[in-house]
C-alpha cells in the first residue's frame, strides 16, 4: 500500500503520473547563475539533484485526500491522449494514473471534489478521458473547482469566448500564454457536463477545511490551497515553486512562469507563510515524497523532504 500522510483527520496520498531525472537546470530556469548551484547544490539532497550530472529530478502527480467520507483531488495531472505537441514530454502520455488511484481503493466515479490550483496541462488532465473520440470528464460525480478568471483567460486562450479584459494590467505583460486546447480539452467538458464551480480565490473557504490563497505569477489566478483540520494545516502549493533550488533561490523563475515578478512575489510570500506556521507543504513537482516543511534560515529558506511514516506531521 502506498504510504500515506496524515493531517487531522485527513489522510493524504500521492497518486504519481510522471517521474524524471534529466531535468537541466538551465532550462528550467533561465535567469539561473553560476552560483546557484555552486552555493546551494550541498543543501539538495540526492533524490533532487545528481551532482555527478548536475540535473534537477521532478515529477506530476495529483494528491488524494481522504476526510469525512469525502474523497477529494487536489489537481489530476497531465491525463492520457492529450494532444500537446508544445511539451513534448507530456505529449500523447499513456500512464497507469487510474490504476495507481484504484490501487488506493477508489474508482473515479468515487471521487467527490476535484480542487485546482491552476488551469495548466499538467494539472487538469485527468479531468476528461478519451471516450469515442470525445473528451469525457474521468470523475463523472466530482464537482471541479477553480478560478474563474483562469477559466475565462484559458477559454480566450483557445478562442471560444474573448476576455480581452485579461490578463489584468496590475500583472504585466506576459513571458508567454498558456499552452492551447488545455481549457477546451479539460475544463470545458466539465461545465458542460454541469460539474464546475467557478470560484474568486481570495482565501475563503469553499469546501470545509479547504481555502484558496492567491499566488498570481506562475499562472493568471494561480492559487495555493490551504487545508486546516483538527487544528493542524498543510498547503498544496502548486506551482509556486517548481523544485527544492527555489527555496534558497526564490528570485529564479521558472521557464512556466507566465508573469515573472508577481510569481516571485507570491513565491517570497509562500515561503514566508510556509516557514512561519510550520506547516507541511504538498508540492505540485518536487521528486523523491513531494512533502516537506520550509524552514526560515538567517538569510533566507531552506527545505526539509518528510517521510510519511515520520510521526511530526502536525
């Protein structure tokens, strides 16, 4: 059975899609310097970083959150048959993904909520399947929540309903759009199955125990979740931080980041939340269990993986 965390009274898993170790640092992120990994390389541990070949591992995957007789997904990453020829690596994949899931004892049609971060391909897959040649949602009882705006910014993106009030001003101007038919193939088939919510993410809670705090930058209405119960919190952060070398570098963006500055603004904040409750991080790509802690060093953060059979997880 695979290990699982525990946060109150819920019980947390990760369900793995893709895991990679040639990950070249410089392509990940762009404005990276020689000293980056000169100076923090040691504080990464080997399940992260090959210092024989330098290379980043990472992963996608989606977390499974067992509470209250609810069975909720935080994201569904990339999904099988997805047409993206601009990420070559995600492109047309073929994963056990809904095996691994049936592996933890549940059917997709068991599935109760499904909670987004964000609306990019590798985090809203698993939404649809390929049925008939037709785009199907996989979790045919789930309710899908995320942000509105992301889901009128993606619908422009793909050219089925202009928004050309976005992005917002306050933003700038994008490094880049979102890659196409991600709204089109994994959302849209969802509202018109009348499964979606479409939510402002300003930190209320939507579902009990669950918030959504916003950390533009990395995406449009990027959102970081928040889980209190039994008077513990994690945080599903998505893609705030892309691997273990942001936490002491925070100012490296990575090659996914659509509006740079204000990713790194909520990246400084995260970190300084994260750090400051103590809190245990799901994070959306880093390798080896996906979950730490960030701690607060004299002149910035450092990172610490957590074991899930380890007992502090409060």
């Amino acid at each position: 059975m695979t290990p699982s965390f525990q946060v109150g009274d819920a019980r947390i898993t990760r369900i793995p899609e893709l895991h990679w170790n040639n990950a070249d640092p410089g392509h990940l992120y762009p404005d990276i310097d020689a000293e980056a990994l000169a100076m923090f390389a040691p504080s990464l541990t080997a399940g992260s970083y090959n210092a024989a070949t330098g290379l980043l591992a990472q992963g996608t995957h989606a977390w499974l959150v067992q509470r209250a007789g609810l069975t909720l997904l935080i994201d569904t990453a990339t999904g099988n048959d997805k047409p993206l020829p601009d990420a070559p690596a995600l492109d047309h994949l073929h994963t056990p993904f809904l095996e691994r899931l049936a592996d933890m004892g549940v059917q997709p049609e068991q599935v109760d909520l499904v909670l987004h971060t964000h609306i990019h391909a590798d985090h809203v897959g698993w939404n649809t399947r390929l049925h008939d040649g037709k785009w199907v949602p996989t979790f045919p009882n789930a309710r899908h929540i995320f942000s509105a705006v992301e889901a009128q910014y993606g619908a422009s993106n793909d050219g089925v309903d202009p928004a050309p009030d976005l992005p917002p001003g306050v933003l700038g101007v994008p490094n880049h759009r979102p890659l196409p038919r991600v709204y089109t193939d994994n959302i849209l088939p969802v509202i018109e199955a009348g499964l979606a919510q479409a939510i402002e993410i300003d930190g209320q809670e939507i579902v009990p125990g669950f918030s959504f705090h916003p950390t533009p930058g990395h995406s449009i209405d990027h959102a970081s979740i928040r889980l209190q119960s039994g008077g513990e919190e994690a945080w599903f952060t998505g893609d705030v931080m892309h691997h273990p070398l942001q936490v002491y570098r925070p100012d490296l963006r990575s090659v996914y980041c659509e509006f740079i500055k204000p990713a790194e603004q909520s990246r400084r904040w995260f970190l300084a939340q994260a750090a400051e409750s103590g809190s245990l991080c799901f994070t959306s790509h880093f390798a080896e269990t996906g979950v730490g802690r960030v701690k607060r060093r004299e002149d910035g953060f450092s990172w610490e993986f957590v074991q899930p059979n380890q007992e502090d997880i409060g």
